[in-house]
C-alpha cells in the first residue's frame, strides 16, 4: 500500500527487485522506506475501473472525466533531467501516460 507499506515487507531491501520489474512494475519509496509510487508498464494489472495499459485516452476519460494534461519530469533530487512525458491525464493519485498513437503507455500512481 502506498505511504504505509515498507520495502522490506515485500522482500525489497530498499533496491526495486527484479521479480517487480519482470513483472513490469517500477516501485518507488520514500526516505523511510515506505512504498511511495508505482509504475506499472505492462497490461497485468487492472484499475478498479478495469482498465490498464493499452487501452485507450478515450477509456480513460470516460471512466475518470475530464482533466489537465500534464508533463511528466524525469528528476535527479532537485535536477530535471529530462521529460518522461508530455502528455500524461493527471488525476488526483494516478496519472495515465498517454503515446502517440492515443493508447496508454503506462500508468503512475502516488499519493498525490
């Protein structure tokens, strides 16, 4: 669970373990070691809402309504070092990052 479940209560010694990457998840966590976000790149997992990567912005915006677009920094601490998106629909807790071609490519979701 986001903001309450440590690393090492799923095995992770405070490194993403390989078993969640195959998996196609990222998992971040805070200074304490709690799960702060999740990246989910492949289509295993499902929102409560049923959808998942690949489906379409369509899809997303009639199950969550309308919404910004945000961009997505990629960030080193307080660095931007690049862009890993710029069209990504924020919601508040999960953001669906949306391709070229109108499908999701990945979901992120955090506390915020």
């Amino acid at each position: 669970m986001i903001g309450h479940t440590k690393a090492n209560e799923i095995g992770v010694d405070g490194r993403v373990a390989d078993k969640y990457t195959d998996q196609g998840l990222g998992i971040g966590f805070d200074k304490n070691l709690k799960i702060a976000s999740i990246h989910v790149m492949r289509p295993n997992y499902r929102t409560k809402e049923g959808l998942t990567v690949g489906d379409s912005e369509k899809a997303v915006l009639d199950a969550y309504g309308k919404t910004e677009t945000v961009t997505i920094p990629i960030m080193a601490g307080t660095q931007q070092k690049a862009v890993f998106s710029n069209n990504a629909l924020h919601y508040p807790g999960i953001r669906w990052v949306i391709g070229t071609d109108g499908k999701v490519t990945s979901i992120l979701v955090s506390a915020e």
